[in-house]
C-alpha cells in the first residue's frame, strides 16, 4: 500500500491510500497546507495496526410481528376498540 499526496488547484493537499494493485482503498479530505495532510498521513500509518473491526455481516432482526386481529380465523373487532356487537 502506499499513500499518494496531492495538490488541489484550490492550494489544498490532500491524500489517497493506494493498494498493491493500484486501486483506490481511501480518500482524506483536503488539509490547507501539506504539512497537515502529512501529519494525518502520520497518525494513519502509527495507528491503523490498532483499528478495530466492527462486523456488520449479520442480517437485522426481523420486526416483532403485530399481534393477531383474528379470533378462529374471525376479526376480533374488540382488539380494535369495537364492540364485537353485530349491527341491527
């Protein structure tokens, strides 16, 4: 892996973490001056054997299903604030 430093036309540095390959692994924001852009370089390389993974593999939980409206297959009109009461 190697980092690329770069100059913006705006007189901002910033940096892109490279693969082996080539391949764009990250992008840092602009820094106004290289110095700074280094320096984030710096702290990145010092401390990146000490990231941490946080794994979001696992699917969600599915959402608890609504209770049953439905009494032996029947609406259960009193569960949804109705009498039950048939109407004349």
């Amino acid at each position: 892996m190697k980092f690329l430093i770069a100059a913006a036309d705006t007189g901002t540095y910033g940096f892109t973490l490279l693969g082996d390959d080539g391949q764009v692994i990250a992008t840092g924001r602009q820094y106004p001056d290289k110095a700074a852009a280094l320096g984030v370089v710096a702290d990145m390389m010092r401390e990146i054997g000490d990231a941490e993974i946080e794994e979001r593999t696992e699917p969600a939980e599915r959402a608890a299903t609504p209770p049953s409206r439905t009494v032996d297959g029947e609406p259960d009109l009193a569960r949804i604030g109705r009498s039950g009461i048939p109407p004349v």
